[in-house]
C-alpha cells in the first residue's frame, strides 16, 4: 500500500457490471465471477465500505475486516441481526440515513486509519448519488449481455473519467466471462465536493 498518511483519502465507487452498465438483477448479480470477488476482497479489505440496506441484505453478512457503514431510509442500531466471522482485522457497522453523511464518515474514518479510500460499493441508488463525489473507480467490468433491472451509471470520458490501469482477466472453469479490471480516475475539475452539513 502506498503510504497515505500525509494524504487526504478519496472517494472510490468500486463495481462489477456486464454490458450495458448491468449489476443487477432482482436483488443479486446475475453472474458468479470468483476473480471478481478477490478483486472486490484485496481492493476493501480493512477500508470504510459505504452501501445501501438492500446491498447489505444481498450480502447477508457485515463485511469482516472493513467499517461498515449501511445507509437506510430507517436507521436501526446495531442489532447483531448480521454475523461476522471472526478476523485479525476489525469488524465495525454503522448505520445512517443520509448517503452524503455516510460517505463524509467514511472518508473520516479512512484518513484515521490512513487509509488510501472510502469504497462505495452499491447499490444502484447509492452510486447515483454518490458518484459525483468520487476521485476513483474501480471496475470489473465483463463481457456478458444479461438482462438487468439495476444499472451502474455511465462513467463516459465527457464525465473526466480516465483509464489509469487495465488488467485483463483470465477465463477458465470457474471464470467463464470475459472480464477485465479496471481502474479510472477523475480529473479534479469534475469532481464534486461533499457538502457541508
């Protein structure tokens, strides 16, 4: 990891979506893709992760090892509803109403820890109203035409998005998609700031 410390932490949308911006299909990914899951695991592992109730639910279980912060129309303390297997790193969850909120905690709690990134991982809602804010994306995305009804939105070069890293992913038995992760970065003149409260 880079060292950080002296560097304010940034915004980052991560997200895997099939042609025509699908990540979504009656609550779940209409793919399985395990390359992606490692990439999703060594990209968060012990950052905030900011997501929507419905994300949480999709997942079934706090992510261990990063600060769970869960953004709901209906806060609810933390009830020990979602188990968390036990890990070296420290497993937390908050729960807020206000994606904006959320996401200025996490960058909060990303520069405590001196962390590079605040992750927004979904869902469709949460990332149209946070991806204005965000300096970064990290993306899987894959080679598969797939009926959806939650969509990722479009992060086209009129947006200030730009490639900095591509990797190709290996297809085999248990990758079947085409895939490829990428990771783009926004000019700062495009990026929006949180808002104060």
């Amino acid at each position: 990891m880079n060292d950080t410390s002296k560097q304010k932490p940034g915004l980052a949308a991560i997200v895997a979506h099939a042609n025509d911006l699908v990540i979504g299909r009656n609550g779940q990914m209409p793919w399985h893709l395990p390359a992606d899951l490692r990439y999703f695991k060594a990209s968060t592992l012990g950052r905030p992760v900011v997501m929507g109730r419905k994300t949480l639910d999709s997942i079934g279980r706090l992510l261990p090892g990063r600060d769970n912060l869960i953004i709901s129309s209906q806060p609810r303390k933390a009830t020990g509803h979602f188990e968390t297997q036990p890990t070296n790193q420290q497993t937390t969850e908050s729960w807020w109403n206000d994606p904006v909120e959320a996401a200025r905690a996490g960058l909060e709690r990303a520069a405590t820890a001196h962390q590079d990134y605040c992750f927004i991982i979904g869902g469709g809602g949460i990332y149209e109203q946070l991806l204005p804010y965000c300096d970064a994306l990290f993306v899987t995305q894959i080679d598969l035409d797939v009926a959806g009804d939650t969509f990722f939105p479009s992060y086209a070069s009129d947006e200030g998005w730009q490639l900095s890293e591509l990797t190709e992913g290996q297809v085999d038995e248990h990758n079947p998609h085409p895939h490829r992760f990428a990771v783009y970065t926004r000019t700062k003149a495009k990026v929006e700031q949180l808002p104060t409260v």
